[in-house]
C-alpha cells in the first residue's frame, strides 16, 4: 500500500484531532516490508485556489484571517 505522510502535517495529541490522526494512521497501519511512504508536501496556494476563494486562501496564508483550526498560525 502506499501511504501519503508528512510529519508537517501531524500535530501533537493536545492539537486538533484532524491533524494527529496522520501520524495515528502511520503508525498503526505502516509495514516497512509492504508498504511505501510517499512524501506528501504541503498544498501550494494554486492548488488551495481550485477548491477555495483566491482571495481567502491569500488571507490564510498571509496570516490575516481566520485557518481552518481558529487560529492564525502559519504552516509548518
């Protein structure tokens, strides 16, 4: 099976459950010897704009409005 992971994208046990499902799901389900992990890098602001308002995406990512977790923290 492949398995698209990044650790930017997990966060600890005291954040978000969405983001520390991630590393949850590798480390029950990854076997080295028949599984691969892809490395799966952050989505690009063009790639944002096919599902989001342009000029909401830019606000997130410039640190003016709102993420989707109600903070105003900046990727990893």
């Amino acid at each position: 099976m492949k398995i698209a992971y990044n650790p930017q994208i997990s966060l600890g046990a005291d954040e978000w459950i969405s983001l520390s499902k991630a590393q949850k799901v590798v480390d029950a389900c990854y076997q080295p010897e028949w599984d691969i992990l892809i490395d799966s890098p952050p989505a690009t602001a063009q790639l944002l704009y096919l599902a989001h308002d342009a000029e909401y995406v830019d606000a997130v990512m410039s640190l003016k409005e709102y993420n989707g977790f109600g903070n105003f923290r900046p990727a990893s």
